[in-house]
C-alpha cells in the first residue's frame, strides 16, 4: 500500500478534542484514493482527551493510512518536525487541528504537482469558519490573526517576502530534509505562549534554494474560529507572537536587520491608523481600534514586552 503513497499530511494536535475528529474525518472522505495518502497525527502533549479520540478514530478506520506519533517537546515546530519525519511520500502537507479539507483538497493538491513540475511549494486558501458567526469588530486586516488567508484570485507564484501559511502548506519532502524542516527556535505555540514566523522562516529557505511556491486559491481548508475565545489576550498573545518571532528571527541575522524591522513595523502601525480613521468614516468604527491593537501588540513582541 505504501508504495502507491503519493502524499503524506502532518497535523500537529495540542487539546483540539473538539475539532480533531472533524479534521480526520475531512481527509477520511478525500476524493483521492486512500492508497494514496497518509495522515500522520502528531500529538504535542495534550492534557485533554485527545489521543483517545484519535487512536479511537484509527481504530475505526483501517480502510486508511492513519498514524499517530507523539512528541513531547511542547511547539508546534518539534510536532511537526516529528511528524513530517514519518512521510513516505514525496510531497508532505500540514493542516492544522482544528481545520476542515475540501473533498478535493488532496487530489488537487498531487494534480497542482504534476501539472506544475517547476513548483517547490504551495500553499492554498484558508477560510474562516466563524463560530457563531463572524465578530463586528473583525475586518479583513485583523483576520489574519484567525488564520484567514486568500493571497490571489488565481494561480501565481508567491511574491518575494510573501508565502504560504503553515495551516495549508505543501512542500516536497527531500526539500523539507533539505531545509532541516522547521526551525525550533521558532517553536509556534508552546502552551499560552507564543514564538510564531516558523513559516516564514521555512519559506525564505525554500526560495533561497531557488524554488517556485506557488498559490492556489482552489486548495482550500476551513479553519474553525470560535469567536468566545477571541478574547483581547488571546488576540495579543496571536499578534504578539508574531513580533515575537520575528525578534529572534532578525536579531539572528544582525542587529541592523532588528532595527529596519523596527521601522517596518513603525511605519505599519502608521498604516493600521490611516485604515482606523477610514473605518471611522465609512461607520464602521467597530473595526477601527483592532486594526490599530494588531499593530501594537505585534510591536510589543517585537520589542520583548
């Protein structure tokens, strides 16, 4: 059965026992033939009931290629590492726990690679699943924080300094050995706190390498958004994790690198005040401070607040 493997998904899980088996079941139901995937689970020291509704689900579907493997070093980047470790495949996919594949989520994913023999990676649209529904306050510049991403309307090749986010990416498996995958001082989530550019990071590898990352607006997940818990720490924690990892990200660079980010994010919160005062005037003051919040949280972050 391995051997027809065409492409192996990595999903870190960390106390997603309400979502986890909705995102399993998604890929369960993929149109591509289950002899073709595998899903690897990668459970990051869960405290709720996580393994057992994975294990369980496994259990339940042997008809699939469903691994479970655990790592005990809290962030997301050793999960998915540990994870991605396992592929047999040539190309490898991370989706995130809580996230919701299309029916043809896999099988568009292989055709995009065989069709586009230049590609090096890819990424794909993720659309926000609000639970209830969609907050007043959130506008398309603060939805980032909630995984929104809809980087084109069509097929293109990612812009310098732009690529996918890691909730819907693919990359080549020996180029992700190549790269030594995802950095671990560039954890992710490690329990409340926040080190995020993980990512990017990896990305800015791939395209030192000379590679095409693509995006698909076609290739799309939902990822679930319950809007109880967009509280204004855990948005401060998001977008401050944010500038977080990017202070240990440049400052590894140079200390001239630190500075012109610095500037770079003064200037953008400059920007989030231009948007405020618009949203004002269109009477939608609602989502004039978020924007504003976004870029001064993401600063204290950068700064080490």
């Amino acid at each position: 059965m391995s051997e027809a493997l065409e492409i192996s998904v990595v999903i870190c899980t960390y106390n997603r026992a309400d979502y986890i088996k909705d995102a399993m079941e998604s890929l369960y139901h993929q149109t591509l033939h289950k002899s073709r995937f595998e899903v690897i689970i990668a459970n990051n020291n869960s405290t709720d009931n996580t393994k057992a509704i994975v294990e369980e689900y496994i259990l339940a579907h042997t008809d699939a290629n469903f691994i479970y493997v655990e790592e005990l070093q809290q962030g997301a980047s050793y999960a998915r590492n540990t994870g991605a470790a396992l592929a047999t495949s040539p190309l490898l996919c991370f989706m995130d726990d809580d996230a919701i594949a299309e029916k043809d989520y896999l099988e568009r994913i292989v055709n995009f690679f065989k069709e586009h023999t230049d590609a090096g990676g890819l990424g794909g649209r993720i659309i926000p699943k609000y639970i209830p529904a969609e907050p007043v306050w959130m506008s398309y510049y603060v939805a980032s924080l909630v995984g929104n991403f809809d980087y084109s309307k069509e097929v293109c090749v990612f812009a310098e300094g732009k690529y996918p986010l890691e909730s819907n990416m693919i990359i080549k498996t020996d180029d992700f050995r190549k790269v030594n995958g995802f950095n671990t001082e560039l954890p992710g989530v490690v329990g409340t706190l926040r080190i995020g550019g993980e990512g990017k990071e990896f990305f800015y590898k791939l395209q030192a390498l000379g590679n095409k990352i693509y995006y698909d607006p076609a290739i799309i997940v939902q990822h679930v958004v319950e809007v109880k818990k967009l509280t204004k720490e855990y948005m401060y924690r998001v977008a401050s994790g944010i500038g977080r990892g990017e202070r240990r990200r440049v400052k590894a660079i140079s200390n001239i690198a630190y500075i012109k980010k610095n500037v770079e994010y003064f200037i953008k919160l400059g920007a989030s005040v231009v948007l405020a005062i618009k949203y004002i005037l269109q009477g939608n003051s609602a989502k004039a401070m978020p924007v504003i919040q976004f870029r001064i949280d993401a600063w204290k972050g950068l700064v080490g607040k």
